[in-house]
C-alpha cells in the first residue's frame, strides 16, 4: 500500500508538476487548491503526510498549519512547506509555525522524493 500524500497548492502548475514527481515515486496524491478545502481534506482523508504551500488564496499555510497541528486526529502527520517562499529566515519561520519540513521551489525531483523519504521513513525510488 503506498503512501497518499496531500498537496495544498493553488497554482494548477505546480499541482501538474508535483503529482508526476509523486507518481514516479509510487506514491497517491490528493489535491486541495486552497487552505480551508486542505483542513476538510485532512480530516476526511488523514493523509500520511501533507505538502503545504504557503501563499493560498484564503487562509495562508502558516494559518493552515496551525489549525492541523492544533487538532489531535492530524497533528501527527507531518506537514513540509512547499514554497517559492525562499528568503532569509523563511525557513526558520515556517518551521517554528509548525511545519516539519521546508522545501523551496523550485523543486527537484529527488529532493522531493528524498525529503518525502525521510518523514516517512522509507526509501525513495
């Protein structure tokens, strides 16, 4: 059984883009194009683990974040911040509002799969 990765993201792109990268590395991908349908999704899915960008177009990811570390049922999974988001201190930000994980875009292929690997504790292809 692989592993069904959320991807919070509202850029059509880099949705296309992930989902490859993700099917090469045998994983399931479920989309949500902005913050609020990512909580609904969360819960309803419980993903193993969840890519978040952070500039949606309604709550931002940080906010999104928050909300699913603060509920019980998700706060485990691990949430990597998926972002052109890239100057100084942005990664130290995100990662002290409670993302696990940073990865600036644009992404490579392995880094992606590689960093995926290592939160879940796999090996990547």
């Amino acid at each position: 059984m692989s592993a069904k990765i959320l991807y919070v993201e509202d850029n059509p792109q880099n949705m296309r883009l992930v989902r490859k990268m993700l099917r090469i590395g045998g994983y399931d991908m479920i989309e949500a194009s902005d913050g609020n349908s990512g909580l609904e999704i969360a819960a309803r899915e419980r993903p193993d683990l969840i890519l978040m960008d952070i500039n949606l177009p309604d709550i931002d990811g940080i906010e999104c974040t928050s909300r699913l570390k603060a509920t019980q049922e998700l706060s485990h999974i691990p949430v990597i911040a998926l972002t052109a988001n890239a100057m100084f201190g942005d990664k130290e930000r995100f990662l002290d509002a409670g993302c696990d994980g940073y990865i600036a875009k644009p992404v490579t292929k392995n880094e992606l799969l590689n960093t995926i690997a290592l939160y879940l504790g796999s090996v990547a292809s």
